[in-house]
C-alpha cells in the first residue's frame, strides 16, 4: 500500500539532479577546500535543535547538495509522511499499525490540539497519561522500599537495550536524585537466553531482596520466556514466597502474563514498536532508577524534540538534515557504514542501542510495495566510546581503504570533578574530527593521512535525563526521515522471523540427534556439538 502522498526517493527529480550534482562535484568535494572557500561554513553548517547542538560544517556537502537533498525531501513528501505518522495514521503498513511511539512523551499538560489530528488519538492519550502515572508510582513506592535491593529487567532487543542504555547513561542522574531515602537499587539487565549472563546475575541475588521485571512486547519472545522462567524456579526454589510482589510485567499482553503467574503487569499498546518502547513501562527500570520526577524530564526532553521535528523548517530541522546526509552518503557517496564514537562513558552502550534503532527499522531490500530496491538503504552502525576507540579503530578510520562518516558526541559539563580529565576527553574528540578534516597529504608513505574525511559533531551541554531524551528522540526521527525518503517501512522487522522457527526445529533436534532434512553444514555443526564429530 503506498503512503500518503509520498514518491520513493529514485523517481524524483531531484534524485537525477543529485546523481548529476555528485558526479560533477560531490565526488571531489574537499572539506579543506571548502572551508577555506567559505568563512562562514561552521555557522551556517551548525544547527541548534533542543538540548542538541550539532556541527554538520564537516560533512562533504555543498550549497547545491544541500538545496537539492531538501528538494528531494520536499519531492518524496516527507513533510506529509511525518504528518501522518504524527495523526496516528497506520504507516507501518504491513501491520496495519499506527506509529505513536511520540505520544508516550506527550506532557500531561499539554494541549492534544497541539498535534495535527490529535482527536484520533485522544482516548489513547488518557490511557497513556493512566499508565504512565500508575507505573512511575510503582517505581516510587519501589525506590522507598528499604526491603527490595535489586531490580532485575529481563528482556531483549527493545525490551533491553533501550533501558540498559538510558540507566547507564543517567546514572549520575540518578546519584544526584537520591533523596537520603534508602539507597539505590542495584540495576541488572538479563537478556541473551544464554544461562551465563542469568546465572551469574542470580549469584548475586537474595530473593527476599530482588524485584524481576519480565519486559516482553509480546510476552512470547523465546529468550525472555526461558529466562523469565528459570527466574521463578529459582526464587521459588531459594524460598521467595510472595511472586505477586516480587514479578511485575512490562506488557501488551496482560493475557499471556496473567497465565505466567505474574498480577502486576504494566501495559503499553500495539503502536509502539519494540525498538521504540523506552518511553512505555518498558521505561520502568530507568524510571526506578531515576526517580519519577526525573523520568518525566526525560520525557519531556523527548517531547521538545517531537515539537522541533513536527514544526521546524526543513532547512533547520535536525532530524531532517541527518537523515538526509544520510541518503547522501549510503546513496551517492556509496560509504556502507556510520561510526558513533560518544565522548562519554556513560553513553558506552549507546552504539549497541542505535544498531537496533537504525538497523532494524532501515535494514530492508524491499519499499513499502514490497518492490525490490534499486539502491542501498540502513548503514552499519557501530562504534566504542572515545577515547577507547582511538586505540582500536580509529587507524582505520584515518588511514584506511574506506571512508566512514564518523559522529562524535560530546558533553560540555562533566559529572566528576576529578581535574584534567574532562579536558583532555574534549581535548580528544575535537582533536580527531579535525585529523579526520585536515589528514596530513604532505606526509609521504606510512605517514600520510588522506584527510577530507567527514564528521559531525554534537554538543550536549549536560548528559542529564532531559537532554538523553532529546537525543534519542532525534536519532528516532532521523531514522524516520532517511526510511520515508527510500520508501520503506521502517516499522516491521520481518528479517527476525526466519532464525527464529529454524532455531525451534533444531532445538529438538540437538537432544536426538536427528539430522535429516539438514544441509550438510547444519548436520555436521550438529553432531559436533552434541559431542560426535564423526557422526
Ligand atoms: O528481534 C525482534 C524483536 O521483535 C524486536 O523488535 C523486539 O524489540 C525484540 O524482539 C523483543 O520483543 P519483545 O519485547 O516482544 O519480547
């Protein structure tokens, strides 16, 4: 089904016109060059979004680039794609699901007039703002309880990475939010069904102690189930005695969580996507650890950069611009992959949580139609945070055969006061993107660096809740504005399906020992790691 008024990014104009643009004068862009040619370029290259600044002055885009990504923009009808996205319309078209993952950082103050076809959603916003309440006073009654210690989240995927990610990076948050009351829990994130990471977890645990919150979209995800399962065995076995106290469920199906035995279940609704959850009850673990007053902020935060999407001019709409730097690089550049270095400790998980993001969401070979693309669509995302990875592969990224765009992320205040550090880190992260930029081209032989090597580079002021929300909100957003523009749903992921039924056939199979039916590989594999290679 084609979205509203939208046209697939290679049957615009502007797609010929770029092609023509980078074959004249993209492909030889120099940064250098460029800057020297323009004194003017950081600031009319550098944009201020909330909680965000971001210098794009180091990109390899010119003036004419620029008027003609946003032209392409304008011709694929972003604008209305977004729009429809924003009144609830079903645009993830394969599930016939609406997209409303912005509702959950909707302030409960805020007029719903605010939004465009806000009336379509105006009982799910009540429901919102119900659960929301219910949940972060559960997470306050939790935080008080001298009793309860430790918070286990068992979860994968969105159920995971996105408050895994968020409690680290708001950890010092949390440390400043603390109200003399009983001390911080101690935060555990279970995902991977492998029985090490469980285990080692429940080693140090005291049942009477630990609350396990079983956080599942479906409440069906194998992973999950196995490890929600043996996390009950163990606190029945340990002597745990109350599970109604002691399980909660992060759910839309209160149905399935009902018959695992758990009362106290949190809802959120088929129109948030996993990878998009963190806003819903999937929040809870960084609500508990943040405290309720702390969790709205970062909602809010969220919720500025929502108004900053929806209402700013293409030309200065952040989310806008990087999404189409975006197609600029994987389409026309060919550059396949995208490093995120955050200058931050705290924002060490970061990279893993936008791998998802970005991945799942744009990681398709096919449009909205179910039309076999032409063109390349989601980079690799990865990356380390500095300065660790300049001692890994920054070699690469500075002398290697490919050229990978690289985001740097920095905060301006650092939470310790441990002098000269902070400093240094900046020191560092301002120090590579202008290495990258400027390369050494007099150096002959080993020595030598290319340079004209691109970056972008955001500013936080603070790494408190408020602006982490606005920098996941944007990076959402972004991922949005490059999927609409290749005409692709970038809210289904049927690629996780297949593996999954072919593990469930197997499983069996590893006990037996029946490989019939298999391919020679699985067979062997098989029979290796039952023990009997020569089977
Ligand atoms: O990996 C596929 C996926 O469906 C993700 O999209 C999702 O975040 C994850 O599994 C976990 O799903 P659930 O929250 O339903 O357990």
């Amino acid at each position: 089904m084609p979205m509203p008024s939208s046209l697939r990014c290679d049957h615009t104009a502007a797609w010929q016109d770029l092609q023509r643009h980078y074959d004249t004068a993209g492909r030889d862009f120099d940064l250098r060059r460029a800057f020297a040619q323009q004194p003017g370029r950081f600031e009319a290259l550098s944009l201020e979004a909330p909680y965000v600044f971001a210098d794009l002055s180091k990109h390899l885009v010119d003036d004419t680039a620029q008027a003609l990504l946003l032209r392409l923009a304008r011709e694929c009808g972003l604008e209305s794609r977004r729009d429809a996205m924003f009144s609830g319309e079903a645009i993830n078209n394969t599930e016939q699901r609406a997209v409303m993952h912005f509702l959950l950082r909707q302030p409960d103050a805020a007029p719903d007039a605010a939004v465009p076809g806000a009336p379509a959603w105006r009982d799910d916003l009540r429901a919102v703002q119900s659960t929301r309440d219910a949940m972060l006073a559960y997470a306050e009654r939790l935080r008080a309880d001298p009793a309860i210690t430790d918070v286990v989240n068992i979860g994968i995927g969105g159920s995971d990475l996105g408050p895994q990610m968020a409690t680290l990076a708001l950890a010092d948050a949390a440390r400043a939010a603390e109200t003399g009351g009983p001390p911080r829990k101690r935060m555990h994130f279970v995902s991977n069904v492998d029985g090490h990471e469980l285990a080692s977890v429940l080693e140090t645990l005291r049942p009477e102690g630990t609350v396990f919150l079983i956080a599942s979209k479906t409440f069906t995800t194998a992973e999950t189930m196995t490890n929600a399962a043996s996390a009950k065995a163990w606190f029945l076995a340990r002597g745990g005695t109350d599970t109604a106290r002691h399980f909660a469920a992060l759910t839309t199906n209160v149905e399935a969580a009902r018959a695992f035995g758990i009362e106290r279940t949190f809802g959120f609704w088929d129109w948030v996507g996993g990878r998009y959850s963190l806003w819903s009850a999937i929040g809870l673990p960084l609500a508990i650890a943040i405290g309720a007053e702390s969790f709205r902020a970062f909602l809010a935060g969220a919720h500025a950069m929502d108004a900053h999407f929806r209402t700013a001019p293409l030309e200065r709409n952040l989310p806008v611009r990087l999404g189409l730097l975006d197609v600029w690089y994987r389409n026309f550049h060919g550059f396949a992959t995208r490093c995120v270095a955050p200058y931050h400790h705290a924002l060490r998980r970061l990279p893993a949580y936008l791998q998802q993001l970005e991945m799942e969401s744009n990681g398709k070979r096919v449009d909205c139609d179910g039309q076999v693309l032409p063109f390349g669509t989601s980079p690799v995302v990865w990356g380390e945070p500095g300065t660790n990875g300049q001692h890994a592969f920054f070699q690469m990224l500075h002398q290697g055969t490919d050229v990978i765009p690289v985001e740097f992320i920095a905060v301006r205040r650092a939470a310790h006061d441990l002098p000269g550090h902070h400093g240094k880190l900046l020191a560092n992260a301002l120090a590579q993107a202008q290495a990258l930029m400027q390369g050494q081209p007099d150096a002959g032989g080993h020595r030598h660096f290319p340079g004209n090597r691109p970056s972008g580079f955001f500013v936080l002021d603070a790494l408190d809740p408020a602006a982490l929300g606005a920098l996941i909100a944007l990076y959402e957003h972004r991922v949005f504005v490059s999927g609409a523009l290749w005409g692709i749903n970038s809210f289904d992921q049927w690629g996780v399906e297949l593996g999954k039924v072919l593990a469930k056939d197997i499983e069996p199979r590893l006990a037996s020992g029946d490989t019939a039916g298999l391919d020679a590989s699985t067979a062997g594999l098989l029979a290796r790691l039952r023990g009997s290679p020569a089977a």
